[in-house]
C-alpha cells in the first residue's frame, strides 16, 4: 500500500538526506542540481535519475554547460513504500545512487555495494 505524503515533507525528506553525505563528498559535487518530481514521463517507475556528465568523465575543456541534474521521483518512491520510515529510507537510498553517478560509480557497482 502505497504511503501519501506531501511534496513539501518528501522534499525536505530529500533535503535531510543531502545532508547526511559526507562533507568530502558534498564539497567534492560540482555543477549539479538536485529536483523534486512527481514521475519520469518516460520511465514512469523509476525513482531516481542522474542527468549530466560524471566527475570522473570531464575533461579540460568542461565549462560554460548547464548544471547536471539529479531527479528524485516522489511517487514511484511512495508507491514502494509502506510507511512513513520506508520513504525516508528509500529517499536516502535514491539520493545517495544518483549522487554516486555523478562520481561515475555505475549501476553494477552500486548494487555491488548494497545500494542499488
């Protein structure tokens, strides 16, 4: 059963678990933007996209180009989620994924990690 929750209360569920990456990683993301939407239009259940090009991928010639973005997508995570404490892990869990993409850290070795 999926868990109702407002936008306000998800978004700063996201925001609680930006706080908790570690302030080396936080201060080591660069050019990216993190956005509350309620579904991917194209990939309807999926929880969470990275959108950009990955630290680990830039070159000297990187500049000048739009923010990366990183989507966290509320309702397919509340439509996985039983409870209230479901979502706050789920979001965590979504938050730090994307947030590994934009370190160049793929799916295989995400799920690797426990964090897929």
């Amino acid at each position: 059963m999926a868990v109702e929750m407002t936008l306000l209360r998800f978004e700063e569920l996201v925001a609680d678990a930006l706080d908790q990456v570690p302030a080396q990683f936080a201060e080591a993301m660069d050019n990216v933007v993190v956005l509350v939407e309620d579904r991917n239009p194209e990939e309807p259940e999926i929880l969470g996209l990275y959108h950009g090009i990955a630290l680990t991928e830039r070159m000297a010639d990187y500049g000048g180009v739009l923010p990366d973005q990183i989507f966290i997508y509320r309702e397919p995570i509340l439509a996985i989620c039983d409870t209230d404490d479901d979502v706050v892990e789920e979001v965590v869990i979504t938050v730090v994924h994307e947030i590994a993409h934009h370190f160049g850290i793929d799916d295989a070795k995400l799920h690797e990690l426990g964090w897929g």
